[in-house]
C-alpha cells in the first residue's frame, strides 16, 4: 500500500493516483504531498486542495462547494481505500491507478486520457454501452 506513517496519531498520507466508478459514473482522486484533487465524468476537474487523515477519519473541504467533509477511511487490501461519508449515507471505493498523469495539458487532452482510463475498467452505464 502506498501510503506513510507520520507521528504517533496515525496521521497517514495518500500518493498516487486513484479511480472509482459507480454506477457508470466514474472519478479520479490525485494525492500529491498534503493535497488532493478530483476530476469526474461529469467533465469537472477541481484545484488541489488540502486533506487530513486522522487515525480513521478522512477531513477535507468538499469539491464545488465551502463546505468541510468528513469521511471515515477504510484501507483495503490491493492499494485500495473506502471512504464513507456518514452524513450523505455514500460510500465510494477508489482503486490504484498505475499510470502517471499530467495536469499541465490543456482540459481536451486531459480528458481524452481520462476516458481511455475509464473505457480501460468499463465504467458505463447501460445507456451509454
């Protein structure tokens, strides 16, 4: 698993690139030092932002919105996570992406790439096959 241990609280940290899809809609998480950011199929990419992981809470302010989510974080096996936002009843699990991705192209480049991820795990809905 990716990720490293810091101080006794079992703060963690995330690295790495990380997808999910549900339902036919699908997502990217990017982790880069204490920043995360996230582009989804709805064609939204958002800035970096700041997160927290506190022994199994996962703190963040949320995407499109000043609002400050938390989550609970479930470390599974194969470098993959779980987090459940209580407040909304969602639950998403997000799988290790081992391709490098570069956010210094334009947004069509971006996204062609991130559609040929998301053919590559077939995240479609029944009317989009």
């Amino acid at each position: 698993m990716t990720f490293a241990i810091f101080g006794c609280e079992s703060d963690l940290k995330l690295s790495g690139n990380y997808n999910t899809c549900d339902r036919g809609l699908y997502g990217e998480l990017f982790f880069k030092n204490d920043s995360m950011r996230i582009a989804t199929s709805m064609e939204f990419v958002s800035e970096w932002r700041k997160y927290e992981i506190k022994n199994d809470s996962f703190y963040h302010f949320s995407f499109g919105e000043p609002e400050f989510r938390v989550a609970k974080i479930n470390f599974m096996e194969n470098n993959a996570f779980e987090l459940i936002y209580p407040k909304d009843s969602i639950k998403h699990i997000f799988k290790k992406i081992n391709t490098e991705i570069d956010f210094d192209v334009n947004y069509e480049q971006f996204f062609n790439e991130f559609y040929k991820r998301r053919k590559e795990i077939d995240c479609f809905n029944e009317s989009e096959k």
